[in-house]
C-alpha cells in the first residue's frame, strides 16, 4: 500500500515529522524533484538534488547515532538503495524515473521516517 503523491509535488503538513530541520530538508527534497520534473534536461537541477539527498540522508543519520535509534541500520539501507538508483540517472530525465523519485519520498517520508517521531 502506498501513500499518494500530491500534485502539485509539494510538501504539506501531512509529511512533518516534527524535528523542524529535518522537515526543512525535506521540503527541499520536494522543492529538488519538483524541479527535476519541472526540467528534466537540466542537469543542474538534478545534481542539486543529489546534494539535497545526499546532505539529508547524512544529517538524519547522524541524529539516529545520537540517539541510537534502533531501526537505524535498516533506514540507512534504504536511503543506500535511493542513493545507489539517484546516480544512475541521467539528463533528460525520463517520467518513470522522475515517478519513482516522487513515489520513493512520499512513502520513504510517511511509511519510513514517521517511524522515528519522537524518537530522536
């Protein structure tokens, strides 16, 4: 089961996880493959969401050693394998691709990271 994706691909408050830097840099994930969708020849576009993803995963998962969260391991593995399939994307960026992006935060946001409130 999936959560949907909103259109226009935007963060609401439906994706806060009440750690308000965290919710910050997810916003800039949305902002990051809104604009990859948005123009998907630009490889700027894309590289600045790798950035976006890449300093994110990082920050997240130095809260979970802070608090040693216990499914720390297990949601580090995920953020590998969006990693792993992020920098086997090429410019232009084919829809599916972009659909995965989209699909992959919502429900890695929802199913995943809702699993750490209050918890860190």
């Amino acid at each position: 089961m999936g959560f949907d994706i909103p259109e226009p691909f935007v963060w609401d408050e439906t994706f806060k996880v009440f750690y308000n830097e965290l919710d910050e840099e997810h916003k800039g994930l949305f902002q990051g493959v809104f604009n990859v969708a948005k123009a998907p020849s630009d490889q700027g576009a894309l590289e600045c969401l790798a950035k976006l993803v890449d300093a994110h995963f990082k920050h997240e998962e130095e809260m979970f050693k802070a608090k040693s969260y216990p499914d720390a391991e297990s949601h580090k593995k995920a953020h590998d394998d969006f990693m792993a399939t992020l920098k086997t994307i090429a410019c232009p960026v084919a829809n599916d691709k972009i659909h995965f992006a989209k699909n992959w935060l919502v429900n890695h946001i929802k199913g995943t990271d809702f699993l750490y409130k209050g918890k860190l």
